[in-house]
C-alpha cells in the first residue's frame, strides 16, 4: 500500500526538511480509531441501538481518519475493509444495505485518498521546483563577480554575497550598515539613492565610492530593484580597472597634449586657436615675439579683440583686420593675405602671411587655426630672384644685340673672302698652277662654311620662346607641310607618318623646323638604297603632361658613346667630304624641345638606324576650353 502521509517542511541551512508518519504511527492511529468505533457498534448492537445509519455514520469516523493518511489506492482499499467490518452488524439478508455500505466505503475512502493524491503531487512538485530555484539563486548569487547586498529600508544589509565579502571584508556576524562600507562624502547620496529605490522601484547608473576594511576606495557603478515594500537587492559593479584605465588616458592624452603644445611654442609662425564660441584658446610663444604682445593676454577673449591688442605693430590693420573679420565670421572659410610688421626699436621689418583655416574635425568643429607664418626671407629671395631676373633679361637682350652685331661684322669679311676668292678663280685661273687653284677653292669653301656657321649661331640665340606665344598646334599639318617643303629631298624615301598624331601646345614655326630637321637629318645620314623613316609618337607615362613622338630611320647608326654628343653645337661625327652641313641640326633640335620644357634623346645601332625620341608638351583642359570658346 503507497504511503502519502501528511508532511511539514521548514528551512534549515537553505534546505527543505520534510517529516511523515511512519507505518507504526499509522498503524497505531489505524487500530484506536478502529478500535474504538467497533467497541462503539458492539455496544450499541447490544443494547439494540444499531440502526443501519447508526452503522454507517460510526464506520466512516475512521474511516475518514485514517484515509487521510493515504493515497488512492490505499484509500479504495480502506474504503473496501470498512466495508467488510460492517456486515457483521448489519448482516447479510439485505443486500442494498450491503452495497451501500460497501460505495460509502469506496467513495469515501476512494476520493480523500484521491484528494491526497493530488495534494501531494502538486506539494512533491512545488518542493522541488522551490529547491532548484534556492539551489540556482544561491548559485547566481554567491558567485556573481558584482557586489549583490540585499538591504531594507533602514540601509541594513540583510545577505551579502561572496564578492561582497572578499572585497570589502568588513565582519559578517554582525549586521553591517551602508554607512560602514560607503565612503563618508557618499553617505548623503547614497541615502538620497536608497529613498528613491524604495519609492520608484529601481535605480540604475550611480556611481560612488565603497570603503573596504582596510579603508581602500572602490569605485562602483549601482543600480538595484526594490523585491518587496521594504526589501530590495542592490548591484554594484567594480570600476577600479575602468578607472585605472580612463586614467592612463588621460595621461596619455595630457603627454601627448603637452608634447603638442611645446611642439607648437617651437614654431616659426605665429600659431592662434580659436574655438566654435570664437574665442582664444591658445596663442604660441611666436606670436608674442613677433608681434611684442603677452600671448597670455589674448587667451579667453573674443578673436576680433585679441587681433585689436596686436593689430598696431602692423603696417595696414585696416585691411588685415577686414580678412580677420571675414575668417572668424564665416566658421567655414579660408582666408589668407601678406602684411608687413613696422620695424622699431630692437624689432626688423618682417613680412607675414596671415592664413586662417577652419577645424572640420567633429570634436573641435566651428574652430579656427591662424598661421602668421614669416615669409621675410622667402620675399627678400623673391625680390633678390626678380632683380636677377630683369639683370638677365638685359643682359640677354644686350647679348643679342651682341651676338646680331657680331655676326654682322664677322659675315662681312667671310662674304668679302669668298666674294674675292671668286674673282680670281674667273680672272687669274689661267695665271695660277694646280696648287693655287686648290688653295683658293679651299678657301672659298672654308668662308662659305664660316658664313654659314655664323648663321646658325644667330638663328640659335634667336630660339626664345614666350608661353604665352603657344599655341594648338596640329601636327599632323605641320608634318604634311614639311613633307611638301622637303619633296625633292624625300624623293626616293620611304616616309612613313602616323594618321593619329596628336595636337600639342607650342609655338608652331619652331615645332615645323623640330620635325624638319630631324627628318632632313635622318635622310642625310643613311646609306641605305631605299631610306625608309617612320614619324609616330608613344604614351610618355613617365610626364602625363607631355606627349612623346619619335622619328625613326634606317641609317648608319651612331656609337652610343656619341648620343649625349651629337646634340653640341657644331658637334658632326663624319668627315666633311662625306656629308654636308655645320652640325647645328641636333642643336637646333635641342634648343626648341627645352624651350617647350621637354626631352630629346636618341637610341641607335650602328648599320641599322637610329631613333630620335622628344617630348612636347600635350594640350591642357584649361588651353582647350580657352580654344574651343
């Protein structure tokens, strides 16, 4: 028969203690309730007084008694031996009484055993379910890494949990109040945090201090829940590493912001940082000296003020002070201007650029940076630079006149030469021998090279070129121009001429005399039986503001140790008899690329042609916008 007797649990230590009636009791209890309710019905049966209901009302006493101690089965058992224990007084020649009494039994004991059934389940249930929970919060609790108290109205800690204990170690045999682990500037708050904690529920984000035992600060962040009206839980969790780390930062960021400061006091230029409120956050030492102020002055004071305390060691405030006022009244512009600081005693004259830039970073956003950065020795250069500059151009312009004049006077006396060397090969060719006749067509022909090299001396200190001068030049018209020009020299030559030459910007009649040369040379300087020339040009993605064009032949070839040669004045590397001309062409050549601030080279083999290779630059947006409109 399964047992189900009553139970009694009660808290010891955190743990349920359930106690039962042993068999022996219930047996006892069983026997006396039995007992004396037969002894009840013998008597009564004695003396007549033992009507059916009589029976039955003194069997169910004990039988309600004892089936409190059972569970359904045992209660349907029960119910059924009570049952038994009647007909003795009732019988057996009536039947209904017999199953009357036995359904009393039955239902009787059958449903309290039911009953306690069902009690019991649900008290077995909630036993355990309200152990698992004492087992997980004791878990959760004793081993969070937070500080978790459990406190009343009055600020008394009625649990602390191990984190609790370890940390502030303050004694646990006692009660212990807020106040003995909260730091003395914190007790007003934390008194403040406790009221509204009870009064609002719940408390979140306060951090203060807690105390330990051995009087160390602890840092925390608390929050708490009210459980019931005069019990809450509250929370706190360790700042000391977030605060040890914050203030590493902050270290850092104070290094760092001094070594920026210093860095900044060591400057040449006058360094001004104003914030989005337009005032003077910082002023370097530089400005000081440079304008004779107290950089401590203009700190904390509008920007506009601060440039009126320094704005009288300037030559013109007036207009120096209306790009100042443009600056600061417009967060987002740049401004800049020169001007110039009066000399005066124990101060030179300095020449300033003032350059004001806006802070677009997010933390210092509406700011400003001003530069008064010294540009005297840069202007005292540019003005030295300038001097030189009109120093050359005079002495460029008096060389040409020069180099005019002499080629004039040195022209006369070869032209005389070779005009005289003429008149006696006509008139005394008969009166001179073999000998005479050679000297005299030597000379002739030495005054004929002299007059022509004076030429190309003048004509190469004529090549300068003004920019402003260029122009767009179609090359691919240029080219069919000199292939026009130089048809009888072409003749028999195979030119061959790229169609996708592209344009360039330069001055077009030096361009036409470049390619001239090149070609002329290139057909002067082959042995071959049929000269062949290729004009093309290539991508130069060494400049991307050029392009390079290339005039390639299948000549003689040159030594490479004569490429950076063959480009002198005058500089010819075969004998005069075998080629004609002063070697001025490469010069020439020269002379026109770096007056378009390009490159000419060569690169060649001997017996199987050369490549002149020469950039020119390339037509920019803004040129060809200007061309277009």
């Amino acid at each position: 028969m399964e047992e189900a007797g009553a139970s009694l649990t009660s808290r010891k230590g955190g743990r349920a203690v359930t106690s039962r009636l042993n068999p022996i009791e219930r047996t006892i209890i069983s026997i006396v309730a039995y007992g004396i309710a037969l002894l009840s019905l013998t008597m009564l049966n004695f003396a007549g007084l033992a009507p059916p209901s009589l029976v039955f009302a003194v069997l169910a006493v004990p039988l309600i008694i004892v089936s409190l101690s059972y569970k359904l089965r045992g209660g349907l058992l029960l119910g059924m031996g009570t049952a038994l224990l009647g007909v003795p007084f009732l019988g057996v020649g009536d039947p209904l009484l017999l199953g009357a009494l036995a359904t009393m039994g039955l239902a009787l004991g059958g449903g309290i055993g039911f009953i306690n059934q069902q009690v019991e389940t649900r008290r077995d249930r909630w036993r355990r379910a309200r152990s698992l929970e004492d087992r997980y919060n004791d878990e959760i609790f004793e081993n969070s890494l937070n500080i978790v108290h459990f406190i009343d109205k009055d600020g008394t800690v009625l649990k602390r949990n191990e984190a609790s204990r370890s940390m502030l170690a303050h004694p646990t045999q006692r009660s212990l109040q807020l106040s003995e682990y909260v730091h003395p500037n914190e007790i007003d708050r934390i008194k403040g945090e406790l009221l509204r904690l009870f009064e609002r529920g719940e408390v979140h984000d306060v951090q203060l201090r807690f105390v330990s035992q051995e009087r160390t600060a602890i840092p925390v962040e608390l929050k708490g829940r009210r459980v019931t009206e005069r019990v809450a839980v509250m929370e706190a969790r360790d700042l000391r590493q977030q605060v040890e780390l914050e203030r590493r930062l902050m270290e850092t960021e104070a290094r760092y912001r001094y070594l920026i400061e210093d860095a900044i006091d060591t400057l040449d230029s006058g360094i001004i940082i104003t914030d989005s409120k337009r005032q003077v956050v910082w002023a370097n030492e530089t400005i000081g000296q440079l304008f004779g102020v107290d950089r401590d002055r203009l700190i904390g004071i509008d920007a506009l003020r601060a440039f009126d305390r320094y704005a009288c060691a300037l030559d013109d405030p007036q207009s120096v002070g209306q790009v100042v006022k443009d600056a600061v009244e417009n967060s987002t512009k740049t401004a800049s201007c020169s001007c110039r600081i009066r000399p005066t005693v124990g101060r030179e004259e300095r020449v300033l650029e003032y350059r004001s830039i806006p802070i677009e970073t997010e933390r210092y956003k509406g700011g400003r940076i001003d530069h008064y950065i010294d540009i005297t020795k840069i202007k005292q250069l540019e003005e030295g630079l300038l001097e030189k500059t009109k120093n050359l151009e005079r002495s460029n312009e008096k060389l040409e006149l020069f180099s005019q004049a002499i080629a004039h006077d040195l022209q006369e006396p070869a032209r005389t030469i070779q005009m005289f060397s003429g008149f006696l090969m006509e008139d005394y060719k008969e009166r001179l021998d073999e000998e005479g006749i050679v000297y005299l067509n030597t000379l002739e022909e030495a005054s004929k090279r002299m007059r022509q090299k004076i030429k190309d001396l003048l004509n190469l200190s004529r090549i300068r070129m003004d920019k402003a001068s260029f122009e767009r030049v179609n090359v691919q018209q240029v080219l069919e121009e000199v292939k026009e020009d130089y048809h009888a020299c072409l003749r028999g030559v195979n030119l061959q001429i790229d169609d996708d030459l592209p344009a360039v910007w330069g001055s077009r009649n030096q361009i036409w005399d470049l390619f001239g040369n090149l070609i002329a040379n290139a057909v002067k300087y082959n042995d071959k039986a049929l000269p062949t020339l290729h004009v093309g040009w290539l991508c130069d993605s060494r400049n991307r503001g050029m392009h390079m064009f290339y005039v390639k032949d299948n000549g003689i070839g040159i030594e490479t140790c004569y490429h950076s040669l063959i480009f002198g004045m005058f500089e010819k590397l075969n004998p005069t008899d075998d080629y004609e001309g002063t070697g001025a062409g490469l010069a020439f050549c020269k002379r026109i690329v770096e007056e378009h601030k390009g490159e000419i080279w060569v690169e060649s083999e001997i017996g199987k042609g050369s490549t002149f290779y020469f950039t020119i630059p390339r037509i920019d947006n803004r040129s060809e916008v200007e061309i277009n409109a």
